[in-house]
C-alpha cells in the first residue's frame, strides 16, 4: 500500500473518533508502543486515584470473599434471594482480583502495563461485571415482586430455580463481553490510557450500532424493570401493612410482611450502591457515544467515573452486610474467640456463634440462632 493511501486511511480512522487522546494517527493497536502511552493527565493526579482503586479492590476481595464464603458454608443463607447475592459476590470477588490490580497498578505507573491482552482481559472482566450485576439486581427484583403479586406461589420460587436462571442470566452477560471479541466493536484503552473499556469513540456504523444496544440493553431496560418493580414491593407491602391496622385478612401474615419488608430495604439499598456507582459511567459513555465530534468529555471525567463505576466491587458488599439481618460487620480480636471457645467448651448449647476469622480479625459474623428464624420463613 502506499504512503499516500496510509495516511487517507489514518485521517479517515481518526475522523471518525471523538478522543484524539485515545487515538494516535501515528500508531495502529496492532503495534506494541499504542498499548503503552503515556497518561495525558497529570500522573500525581492518576496515582492517588489509582491508590484509591487498590484499596477499593484490596476491601472487596476481603468483603466479597467473606460473603462467598459464608453462602457456600452456611446452608440456610442459601435462601432464593440471596442466591442472586451470592452470585454477585463471586464476580466481585473474580472482579476484585482481575480488574483492580491490572488498573490500579497501571495507574500508579501512569501508562498501561500490561500489552493488548491484558486490555482485552480487563476490559472483559470490568464489561462482564457491570453486565451481570444489572442483570441479577433485576433477577432479585423480578422474583420478590413474583411472590408479592402471586403469594400463594412463593413455592414456585425454589432455591434451584434461582441458581439455574442465575446461571442463565450470567451466560447472557457472559455472551454479551465476547461480542466485541468476535467483531461486533472492539476492546480498547479509555481516556486516561491506565484502563480499557468497549470503544466508545469509533463513529463506524458497527460500533454506534453496538453501543446503542448496549446502552438500552444493558442499562436502561434494566434500571426501568428494577424501578418499576421494586416500586410495586413497596406499595403492595404498605397496602397489604394498611390492610392488617384496619383489621382485615392480607395474602401474607404479619411476620411474613415484617420479613418481606426487610429484604426490600436490602435489595433497594444494595440497588442504590448500584445505580449510584455506575451512573456518572453511563452518562459519560452516553456523551461520548451519541453526541458529536465535537463533544468531548475530559480524560480525567471519563477516569474518574470509571473508577468509581469500578470500586462498587467494595460498596456493593458492604451495603448488602449492613443491611442483612444475617451478617454484622465488625472485628473480634482473638481474646474474644478465645473466651467464647471456652464458654462453648462448658456451655455449648447456651451459645454457639460460628465466626469467619482471619488471622486476628473476623470480618463478617453470623448468628447460629439466626438460622432457626430464618431458614423456615425465607423458604419462600
């Protein structure tokens, strides 16, 4: 090809790009030195934000791997709403381990470090998280609002239906990260040149295309179901609450509306840390997606949102733990555990906690007598 014909081509590749700090007519990905660009951001700035991604990353994997834990070891959290929870906290987990050290340690070295597969890799893993966690969020929500609307078919929600459309709903997600692997738009860096996102800035009808789907699918269908939804929990709990103080005879008991209710306040709360997170993302990709090319959204906005989107891998668990009624985050130091092993010793039907611990510390805390208020009415 000759020269001549290359550099229409690299002017017709940029053109079509609303970032030119993301694009280099100069390089083509194919080439190793487009993978490892300097930041156009200030580099302190960069590293504090990445050292804030580290730590975020280094709290979730704690919190989400106590969270995955306590669901594989304790059989009576294994309720049909917290299947969906327990799914969320596994991609965390995976997440936490994959997506924060590879964007985080870029950051603090302000280039990326890790060549064109580990880009692809991060940007998978950062795709398939937010993907799957929207789609599970809404999975909880559908089957609360099931068994409000239909109570006498609460059975029908079993905990194996729950793992098997669980397991549906992450093989969707899970097929729309490989799309940009087989052609469908393409992994790329983001504006800070420290972490990878789908491009976002090619005007080629094959990427807006994409984008537009994703934006619909993968983002506003689902906050609509999970609005709508949880709006109907809400108001058919307070009308069913309305029914018992006037007297009258309601689809669930009393203590069922009470436990009801508590789940609620969880799934809307752990919803919120969601939606709080990773809206500002939305937006910016929304901005840099749709407007023209001469709308451009600043490295450091896209960063920043970015990151935050990122570090729900720690706010969404710790939402969760402190709003279940069957986890307390706190820490025992060892004379505490030892002191209950020997009261356990010479009374152990009195009392009998069962304690994740780490070293000295214990993250998350779960009452043995929970289970016996718990594991018949969260059946449903």
């Amino acid at each position: 090809m000759e020269k001549s014909d290359l550099l229409c081509e690299a002017v017709s590749y940029k053109m079509f790009y609303n970032n030119s700090l993301v694009v280099d007519e100069n390089l083509s990905p194919d080439n190793p030195l487009f993978w490892s660009r300097p930041t156009p951001i200030n580099c302190n700035t960069v590293r504090i934000i990445g050292i804030f991604l580290c730590l975020a990353g280094f709290i979730g994997i704690i919190l989400n791997g106590a969270l995955s834990y306590s669901f594989i070891r304790y059989k009576f959290l294994r309720t049909p709403p917290n299947i969906f929870i327990m799914f969320i906290s596994c991609i965390g987990l995976l997440a936490s381990c994959t997506i924060i050290p590879l964007a985080g340690s870029s950051s603090l070295y302000c280039y990326w470090l890790y060549s064109r597969v580990g880009c692809q890799l991060e940007a998978i893993m950062a795709f398939f998280y937010g993907c799957s966690n929207s789609y599970l969020l809404c999975a909880i929500s559908l089957s609360r609002c099931y068994i409000i609307l239909r109570p006498f078919n609460a059975k029908n929600v079993s905990v194996t239906k729950c793992i098997i459309i669980a397991c549906v709903v992450v093989i969707i997600a899970f097929i729309w990260t490989m799309l940009p692997i087989i052609g469908w738009n393409e992994y790329t860096l983001e504006g800070a040149l420290t972490s990878c996102c789908v491009n976002w800035y090619d005007r080629r009808p094959l990427y807006v295309s994409f984008n537009f789907f994703l934006f619909i699918f993968v983002y506003c269908i689902p906050l609509i179901i999970l609005v709508v939804t949880n709006s109907i929990i809400y108001f058919g709990l307070k009308r069913m609450k309305y029914k018992i103080i006037q007297g009258n005879k309601t689809e669930l008991s009393q203590k069922r509306i009470e436990m009801e209710g508590r789940i609620l306040k969880s799934i809307i709360i752990t919803i919120c840390g969601f939606i709080i997170t990773w809206t500002p993302y939305a937006i910016v990709f929304f901005i840099s997606a749709f407007h023209n090319t001469n709308t451009t959204i600043s490295p450091l906005a896209t960063f920043v949102c970015a990151c935050f989107a990122k570090s729900s891998v720690m706010w969404i668990p710790i939402l969760y733990i402190n709003t279940s009624t069957h986890f307390r985050l706190i820490f025992v130091d060892m004379n505490s555990i030892n002191k209950q092993e020997t009261i356990g010793s010479t009374g152990r039907e009195a009392h009998n906690p069962s304690v994740i611990v780490e070293k000295k510390s214990a993250i998350a805390v779960i009452n043995a007598p929970l289970e016996n208020n718990f594991s018949t009415i969260d059946e449903q």
